[in-house]
C-alpha cells in the first residue's frame, strides 16, 4: 500500500506526552517512530552514538542525510519527534514538504511547565513502574512561565505560519487525546497507513496526574500570574498589511565610503541621498543603487566595515507628506488613479484640478483627515486600493529588509543633523556635511493645520509604528517650514 507521506515529524516540546505518543505510532504495523533525531546532545535515543547506520557526527555534518535514511527505512512509514532546540536545519525543509506529515502535539502550558520543573527537580524523565514514581512539589516563577509561555507560542505561530504559506494542513493532538484509541486510529487513518490499534499502548505512566495548583508549593501566585496573562491575545496589534521584500533596488550606497542608505519611502529619501553624495563630493546620479541581490551582496563583501542605515519619520509628517506628493497633487508621478477613486468612491473633498483659489486651509485640514481615516481602513485590508510604499507602516518595511540586510543604525526624522555627521566621523570623514531638510509639504506644512484630532487619526492608522519606535506627538524641526 503506498502512504499518502514519506515520512513523518511529530512537533512537540518537553512533557507534552510525546513519549506516549511515539509508543503508540509505534505500536501500529509498518509505523516506526525513531525518538528525538535530531536532538543536539544524542541521536534518537540517550547514549545512541548511530541510528539507521547514520552516526552522531555524519548527522552533525549533514543532517538531511539522516532525513534520507529514515525516509527509505522498511517499513511502511517511518518518522521522527522533533522539539525546539533541535537541529534547526531541518524544520524548514520538513515544513515545506508536502510528503511529509506534520503531527503536532500540544498540551496545556501550565501543565507541562510544572511538569518540566518537575522532571528537572527528580531526574525522572520516563515512568515505566509507578513503585519507582518520584514526587516533588516545586516553586511556580512567574517571569519563567511567561517566558516559557511565550517561548511555546512563537513555536506554534511558527508552524503555523509556515502550514498557511505553503498550502498544507497538520494533524493536531492533545495531551489529553493520547489515552483516547478512536483519535490515535484517526491519526493512523489521515497517515494513511493500513494498520489500527485495538488497545493503547500503557508502558508509559502518567508520572504527575494531580492538578497543576496541587505540585507547586505557591499556588496563589500562579493563580494571581495566570490572571495577568493575556491567554487571547487581546492587547496584540492588528496587522493585515501585506508583507513586503527586501526592496534591494531601491538601496544607495556611497561611491567611496563603505556607506549605504535603506531608505524607507516618503519625504526623507532625497536630503539623505543628497547628504550621501554630498559625503563622497558626487552627484547623486552617481550613488550606486539599482543593484540586484548577487550585486549588492558583492558590495558587502567587498567592503569590510561597512555600515547600513536607514531613517524613521514620524508617521503623521510621512502621511501628510506622501498626501500632499502623491494624492493631492496632480504633477507628474503622483497617483492619479488612486486620486480619482479616493475623490469619487471615498469622498475626500479635493478638488479635481488644484488651484491656489479652490483650495483653502481649511478645505486642507478636511482632506488630510479624511486621508488619514482612509488610511486605517486602508492598512486593515479593509479597501481595494493598494497598501502603497509611501504610506506603509514603517514596521512593515523594516521587517521586509531584514529578510535580506539588518540596518546598522536605525535613525529618526530629528536626530540625522548630528548622527549622520557623527556617522561619517567614524569613516574618517574629517568634516563632513550637514544633511538638509525635507522640503516642505505643498500647497500648506503640516504645522498649518495640527491638532491632537490628526494625531489621534494618525495613531489609529500607524498603531505599531508608534508602538514598535516609541513616537510621540509630531513636532516641527526646527528650522522646518
């Protein structure tokens, strides 16, 4: 019978039963479970120095090779647990793998981190006789459960991530659900192997089945800890933004000093390309930029030392920027099309050609807000314009780079007058220049027209911007228009 799989990953993490687990799999004609593989300090099982003739050393050099030798071992399907902290090499290819089936095991939290303190305080991993059973009340830190806690969820969001991408779907079964024989035969069943269990396999004990309060010696301050964590998630922010690359063309690096420029889209890209040419006495048509992933790699490379750097602006002054180049104006290289449907469908009261006469500060104020407005729904998925480049989050961008290049130094709006300089100081730039202001928003600043109400509408449309970096209300530069 050929199995719907090649081979199989139970996901799991410490005390959540994976040993009861493997028994049964086990226990079904054909299945074969080889323990923890890919565990740094032994190879399946403790003390195994080889498993499938792969040793312990041939796994460290090249651990596919192991996954190749439990794919074709006999039997009818063959597989392996697999927990955090194990060979990472491997959870990415067994993810992205269709013929692989994903089994993931979980269980309640608070039961399996009493129950690891436990194991840890009495040495006592495996219970085969319940006489050998070793008991131990153990103290409940609150900061180490939520570590832990959070630990257990970015793991699972991890693999959860990776089953939507990739179009799949996993087999998930609880701790509780290991003692249940209809849901480990359904197990058997999605597998797709033939064989069924008639009995659960009871070599293993449970070593801690009293409740949670009852093994710690503090039980009021897991109860009072437990009452601080947020279980659903409700303080966590939205994002429905769509993910962005690396945005490697659009990188600018300085012809002689081993600098180079991230930008993120808005009014800053040209005073900081214009400081950056000004650095190396150029012009800035003779930056380098436009580079594809194999050339800017060979710009790292070939420029030991080398610093990164990118520049957050306040979201409030990039979206008034990005209204007033991009939406309000109807010059070359703004969007006229999204400027029309945003007049039409989502009335924003601009006007349809922009005149110094039809178009008063007031009428300004009116527009940006609704702007802002829109850019709520906008960012929440909730409007069939595209989330463009000039007014996406800054978090989003970030994280986009870093799929490919960390930023060095990552600096705001208020701080490039003297961190630049400084920055180039330490390039052995004697006396470097001064990068200059953004230019002014046209046909009003934004200082014009703020009040806390912007800043409100602009804090409901840029929520992890202002929580990621910490932004404040918006203030003028000095200097600035």
């Amino acid at each position: 019978m050929t199995t719907r799989f090649d081979y199989f990953i139970v996901l799991a993490a410490m005390r959540t039963g994976s040993n009861l687990l493997e028994f049964n799999l086990n226990a079904l004609d054909g299945v074969a479970c080889h323990g923890e593989a890919f565990n740094p300090h032994f190879i399946g099982r403790l003390k195994s120095e080889s498993l499938l003739d792969v040793t312990l050393e041939e796994r460290d050099d090249d651990p596919m090779k192991l996954v190749q030798a439990i794919r074709s071992a006999p039997g009818e399907l063959n597989g392996f647990r697999f927990f955090q902290g194990h060979d990472p090499r491997v959870l990415e290819p067994a993810l992205s793998d269709p013929r692989c089936a994903k089994i993931i095991l979980t269980r309640n939290p608070l039961d399996s981190y009493v129950s690891l303190k436990i194991a840890r305080e009495t040495k006592q991993w495996q219970l085969k006789n319940i006489k050998r059973r070793r008991e131990a009340q153990v103290d409940f830190e609150a900061q180490e459960f939520e570590s832990y806690l959070d630990q257990q969820q970015d793991f699972q969001l991890l693999l959860l991530n990776a089953l939507q991408t990739t179009g799949q779907t996993a087999f998930y079964i609880a701790y509780d659900d290991l003692t249940n024989l209809d849901v480990l035969n359904g197990l058997a069943a999605w597998l797709g192997v033939s064989s069924r269990l008639t009995s659960i396999d009871d070599t293993i004990k449970p070593q801690n089945p009293e409740p949670a309060l009852s093994k710690v010696t503090n039980p009021e301050e897991v109860e009072q800890a437990l009452a601080r964590i947020d279980s659903f998630n409700l303080h966590r922010t939205p994002n429905f933004e769509p993910r962005r690359g690396p945005a490697i063309g659009t990188y600018i690096a300085a012809p002689d000093t081993p600098l180079m420029y991230l930008p993120i889209r808005g009014g800053l890209e040209a005073p900081v390309t214009q400081w950056l040419a000004d650095l190396d006495a150029t012009e800035p048509d003779k930056l380098i930029t436009n580079q594809n992933r194999k050339q800017t790699r060979r710009w790292l490379q070939a420029h030991p030392g080398h610093r990164k750097f990118t520049v957050l602006q306040h979201p409030l002054a990039r979206a008034h920027s990005a209204f007033c180049s991009y939406i309000l104006s109807t010059e070359p290289g703004a969007y006229l099309k999204i400027r029309n449907m945003l007049r039409n469908r989502f009335k924003i009261p601009i006007p349809g050609q922009l005149r110094p006469d039809n178009y008063s500060r007031d009428q300004h104020y009116e527009a940006f807000s609704a702007f802002l407005t829109f850019l709520r729904q906008n960012l929440a998925g909730q409007t069939p314009v595209r989330v463009d480049g000039v007014w996406c989050s800054q978090s989003q961008v970030l994280a986009g780079m870093t799929s490919f290049a960390f930023p060095d130094l990552i600096l705001r709006e208020d701080e490039i007058a003297a961190a630049l300089p400084d920055l180039a100081r330490r390039m052995r730039h004697d006396r470097p220049p001064t990068p200059g202001l953004t230019a002014p928003d046209v046909p009003f600043a934004l200082a014009e027209i703020y009040n806390d109400t912007l800043e409100a509408l602009a804090v409901d449309a840029y929520q992890r911007d202002y929580l990621q970096f910490g932004f404040g209300g918006w203030k003028p530069l000095t200097g600035a228009a």
